[in-house]
C-alpha cells in the first residue's frame, strides 16, 4: 500500500475517534484537509521545495498514533529538568501531542482576559473565538504537511492575548515525547495576539524515550495591529528523531514580530516557516540558528509574504556542520505589487567542518514592486584558518581556538535574541553543543540511555 | 637562544628559503632587512609553525629545543611571539575574552593557576599605557574595525601581556605614521632587556632609527647575503638594494 493511501486509510477508520466532539466548523476543516492531502499526497524527490528532505519514507514507518491522550503517570519534576531553568516563565507541557495538565485546569481564562492551555479544550468552550483564526492562516492547499496535521491534529496550546494586555512573563511550551514504541504524533497551537497586545512564547522539545517519533505540527499565530510577538523555537529532540514544524504567522498594521529557531540536536528536522504580511508597516526578523553532526539532517524554509507597503523583514540564519550531516536554507522573499517601500534583508551563512557534511543554500528574492530595497546573500566556507592560527600564535591550542570561532560564528544569531536570561542560557547550551558536552538526555533523569 | 641551520623552506613545490643560518643571543636585537619577494615573512612564519611553509631541510633549535616538532601554540608557549605583518579581524571574538583565553593558556602549560578576573584587568590596565592604546579597543572584537596603527599598536600591546622571550615582529613598521611609529617602537624597547630578544623583520630603514639593532641581516632570494652592524642599514638606507643585489648576482 503507498504511503498516501496508509493515511487515508488511518483517516477514514477512525473518522469517528478524530476529533469526536469536534463542532461543525472543525470537521468540515477536517474534511477539506484530508481532500487537500489526497491530492497532494506526500511530496515526492522531484518536488523542488523537499529536494534536499525526503520524508515519505519516515512517514511510511511503523509508528503508533493516539485519538485520545495516553494516561503515562509521570511526575514532571522526576524525569525532566528544564533547559532553561532560570527563566520565569509560564510553563505548559504537552505530551505526545496532548496538554498534559494533571490536577489542574484544562484552559486558563486569568482576570485581564488572557486565555491559554489545551487548544482542544478551547475548541470547546470558546468555539467562535477559535474558529475565526484556525485554519484561516495555514490553508492545507498550500503545504501537504499543514493538510496531514489539520485532519489529524487532536490538540495542542492555545494562547490568547486580548486588546491592549502585555503578558507580563513568557510562556514556555514544553513538548514532551514519552512512548514504549516507535510514536507518530500531530499536535497544533494556536497564538492569537489582538491589536496592541504583546506576548513571548517558547516552544522547547524534548524526546524522553529512545523510540523513534515522528512530529508534524503546525503553529498558527495571529499578531493584531502594532501587536509584538516573541516566539522562539528550541529543538533538541534526540537524533533518532524526525520533526516537521510547520509555523505560520500573519501580521496586521504595524505588528512586530521575532522569530527565532535553534536546532541542537534531532535526527531528520524540517522547518517551514511562512510570515504573511497582511497590513502596512509591519516588522519582522527571522533567526535560525542550528548545529548538526553525524547524520543528522536539518532543512530550513521560509517565505516572507510583502503583501502591503512599508513592511520590513530580516532574516539571519547561520549553521554549522561536522560530520555526514546536511544542511538545507531555502529561503523566498516574495513581495507583492502592491508592497512599496518594502526592506527585506536575509543573510544565510554556514559552515562545514568536515569534508563530508553537506550545505544547499537557496535564497530567493520575487520582486514584483518598483520602489524596494531588499538583499539577499549566502555563503557556504570552512573555519578561517588564518584566525585560527593568530589565536594559536598567542598559545591558544587548536581546540580552543576552533571552538572561539564557533562561538563567533553562532554569537552573531543569539546576540539578536531580545530576553535576556535566555540569550544567556542559549550562549551555554550552544557553547556545551559546540564543545559535545550537551548530550540530548541532559535534561531528562531516567538515564536510560547511559 | 635561537640557532636556524641551513633552514630550507617550500611553498608547495616552490623553494622560498634555500638554507638560512642564524644565530640569536638573549639580550640581543637582529633586524632582517631586504628587498620584497626575499623570503623576509616566510622566515618569521616558518618560525611561528604556519603549516603550509613545508620545512624540507635544515634546524631551528630555539632554547635548546627542536622547535619545528612544537605546534604553533606550544612555541608561543615556550616563549615565542610574531608580531604579525596582517593582524587578523576575528569579528565575534571579544579582545578581552581571547587575551584571557591566551594569558591563561600560558599559565597552564607552566602549571600555573588562571590569573584571577581583577588581575587580569589589572594588568590590562597597566600593559594598556606601554602602547597608548586606546581603552576602547580592548571592548572590541579582535582586530575589528582597528585602522592599520591600532592594529600594530595591538601587536605590541600584546607582546607586553605575553612577555615573550623571543619576539619577532614582521613588517610592523609598513603603514605606520611617524607617530605611531614612535609609540610602537618605544613599545618595543621598553620590553627589551638582557633575557629576551627580538627579531625585526622590516623593509625600511626608518624602523631602525629608534630600535636600534646589533645586528642587521640582508635576506636576498631566500639567504642571508650580508650581515653586519647598525651601519649595515644606513648604508642599505642610502644606495638602496640595487648594489647587493648586483653584488650577488654577480657572484650566482
């Protein structure tokens, strides 16, 4: 049986278990999902956007799938400490694709009118609000992968900031994977900022079993008039690992708007970010930072929709590659007709540090405006041997030195991330990464793999 | 201190250095001098451990030691600095990060605990006033941004952090003004004294006025072809390197 039909197949049985007290608006979402996949079905090796990642293969595995969340008694504090402990943060957790939130509220409504916890439970009790933003910024025509995970999706964060409210901590969202078996999941957030409103978000993932899991999701973040959201990504899933994330962003009138990526560990990783930029004098900044050795595959593509004049964007993305490992940047700029006055910058920058790791770098620039100014540049080069020998000629060993430059290298991209306790904490789990003293179960106490 | 013994030196199959003889006493200053194209930074890099100089033939026993069995961080080390000719732009790498990096680097090869943070900036602070250099420079990036005298004015900040036994110091003269040039050279002599010596490797002459050197050295086609006292120099100052050029050729 082709992959294709194996999850439509899936679909259809369990049509009934997906989504079983869904509202109308959420099946019929559902259903043009699973239409969408059908005709898509998975990209194939010809398709130029997967050129460099080929994931029908992954998807076609042996992998488990839950309709409902599985009852894992576990207590956080036991078998997880966080990567970034120092931070005071809301914390949510997420496993397997499911909130997990024992003894407590499955969604928060807290008194200035912000709500946040299980998307699914939102689903629910604030149906209207819901269905005025999901699936409207991420149509499942667009990207196969949006399509599998809006027909498959059972849950995930939802976060919502009203008009005018600055969340005054960020909310740090930590994806747990836990299973006995090889495990597939599909989880969704949904982020919501209305006009003025300013929110911080920080997604962290971790795998706390050795089985292979398979991650589709998809985050949908809406950012209203001259609304500011910080939204930071840190991957660090173990390298027996595949992740799709699939993030999707609009932004109204004079919205801001920081993303950031960092990739530390994970096995097969894709990341498709795509900004809409839906009202005038919009701001953006796309960072992407990651760093691969064995053969571990990271794949970055973005595209940065000018759809309204005076919008501008920047996007800095910086690897660095040892081993048999792959890196791929695919990154478009596309600014409409009507997007006079537009700034769009994106600057991507590898490095190989052996002879066998491999880097595809793309950028793209569509103009299709007169009055712009945008850039782009990519460079794929070794560690600079003449700045490594000055710092050896001032006794730095080899070692050493290789490791200054790194930290160079990756200073420029973490030097742009605004909190500061976490630039601090990111500088170290970068640094430990560079040095391999950050194993992927440093954050997990069961040892199981030592 | 240092004895080079038919030293021969390749760039890939090009013969750069074709059997160099040297012989550096501590307390002493040796100035090379000659004509661009000579082999003048090939020598000093040959020195330092630069890896792609390939030595095919000869010595170079610096205190005693094989030197070329050192890597390039173990003679700095041991006591050895270059003065570089192109101080490199490390963007990224703080000034103040990369000398702690390399005081304490030095400290740990001679079993010595790192210098405590308000040492450190202690003396900083005092190796600062040697060269005039700017405070502003040391919260910058590694040679970032420095125009062409803070980048040698660095240099020389740098050896007075390192207290070198051997330094040499490649073209630091080229691109200097007349009062950068003074302040590098009373750099330089400051540090001088009877433990340590210095190898100045220079184009010009003009160097020479205020370091003043007991030997001078003139390196032609990769050998030394003439070595003699200060006059050496002024002598090189006055008719050029027409004559000796001539004068070996000649003799080829």
């Amino acid at each position: 049986m082709q992959t294709l039909d194996k999850y439509l197949e899936l679909f259809q049985k369990n049509r009934k278990q997906i989504g079983k007290d869904d509202p109308p608006f959420m099946k019929k979402l559902r259903d043009t999902a699973i239409a969408s996949f059908r005709q898509s079905g998975f990209p194939g090796r010809k398709e130029e956007r997967y050129r460099y990642t080929h994931l029908e293969p992954v998807f076609d595995g042996e992998l488990s799938f839950d309709f409902q969340p599985r009852q894992i008694h576990f207590d956080d504090d036991e078998i997880f400490s966080c990567d970034v402990p120092l931070l005071d943060s809301m914390v949510v957790t997420v496993l397997n694709g499911f909130f997990h939130h024992p003894g407590k509220e499955a969604l928060t409504r807290l008194d200035n009118g912000i709500i946040y916890g299980s998307l699914k439970e939102a689903i629910g009790q604030y149906p209207d609000l819901v269905k005025k933003f999901l699936g409207k910024n991420a149509p499942t025509s667009d990207e196969p992968f949006v399509a599998l995970n809006t027909a498959f999706s059972q849950d995930g964060i939802f976060l919502y900031v009203p008009e005018g409210v600055r969340m005054e901590r960020p909310i740090q969202i930590i994806n747990l994977l836990l299973s006995d078996k090889n495990h597939m999941v599909h989880h969704r957030n949904l982020f919501v900022l209305e006009s003025n409103a300013v929110a911080q978000v920080i997604i962290c993932d971790h795998t706390l079993s050795p089985h292979m899991f398979l991650t589709n999701s998809v985050t949908e973040a809406y950012t209203g008039e001259n609304a500011d959201l910080d939204l930071l990504r840190l991957q660090n899933e173990h390298n027996n690992s595949c992740q799709v994330t699939n993030t999707w962003i609009s932004q109204e009138r004079h919205s801001r708007c920081q993303h950031g990526t960092i990739t530390l560990h994970g096995g097969i990783v894709r990341n498709n970010l795509r900004i809409n930029m839906v009202g005038e004098g919009a701001e953006t900044s796309a960072l992407g930072l990651f760093l691969t050795d064995k053969m571990q595959q990271v794949d970055s593509y973005t595209v940065i929709d000018h759809r309204k004049p005076q919008c501008t964007s920047n996007q800095y993305y910086k690897g660095v590659l040892d081993d048999i490992s792959t890196g791929a940047f695919n990154g478009k700029i596309h600014v409409h007709p009507d997007a006079q006055k537009t700034e769009a910058f994106q600057t991507n920058n590898n490095i190989l540090l052996s002879d066998t790791a491999k880097m595809y770098t793309k950028p793209r620039l569509e103009i299709y405006a007169d009055d712009v100014k945008c850039s782009h540049g990519a460079t794929v080069g070794q560690l600079d041997e003449e700045a490594l020998f000055y710092l050896q000629s001032r006794g730095i060993s080899k070692e050493e030195g290789r490791l200054m430059l790194m930290d160079a290298f990756t200073w420029d991209v973490i030097s742009k991330i605004k909190h500061p306790s976490l630039q601090e904490r990111i500088t170290e789990l970068v640094g430990k990464r560079l040095r391999g003293e950050l194993s992927r179960c440093n954050n997990c106490a069961m040892h199981c793999q030592e | 201190m240092l004895e080079i013994k038919d030293l021969k030196v390749n760039i890939e199959d090009k013969e750069i250095l074709k059997g160099i003889n040297l012989s550096v006493k501590a307390g002493e200053v040796h100035a090379i001098m000659g004509p661009n194209g000579s082999g003048k930074s090939t020598l000093a890099s040959a020195l330092a451990g630069r890896d792609y100089f390939n030595i095919t033939h000869g010595k170079i026993i610096y205190e005693g030691k094989d030197l070329t069995e050192l890597t390039p961080e173990d003679r700095a080390r041991e006591g050895i600095f270059l003065g570089f000719q192109y101080p490199v732009e490390i963007p990224g790498v703080s000034m103040v990060n990369f000398l702690r990096t390399s005081i304490n680097s030095m400290r740990k090869y001679r079993g010595q605990d790192p210098l405590p943070a308000g040492d450190f900036l202690k003396l900083m602070r005092e190796k600062k006033k040697i060269v005039e250099i700017d405070s502003d420079l040391t919260n910058r990036s590694v040679n970032e941004g420095f125009s062409g005298g803070e980048k040698k004015k660095n240099e020389i900040f740098q050896m007075a952090l390192l207290e070198p036994k051997l330094a040499i110091l490649d073209e630091t003269d080229s691109g200097l003004d007349i009062d950068a040039l003074r302040i590098v050279s009373n750099g330089v002599n400051k540090l001088r004294s009877p433990e340590n010596a210095t190898i100045i490797i220079t184009h010009y002459q003009r160097l020479l006025d205020y370091i003043v050197p007991d030997v001078v050295h003139v390196l032609y086609k990769g050998r030394i072809v003439k070595s003699g006292d200060k006059s050496l120099a002024k002598e090189l100052e006055e008719h050029g390197y027409e004559w000796i050029k001539q004068e070996v050729d000649a003799n080829a």
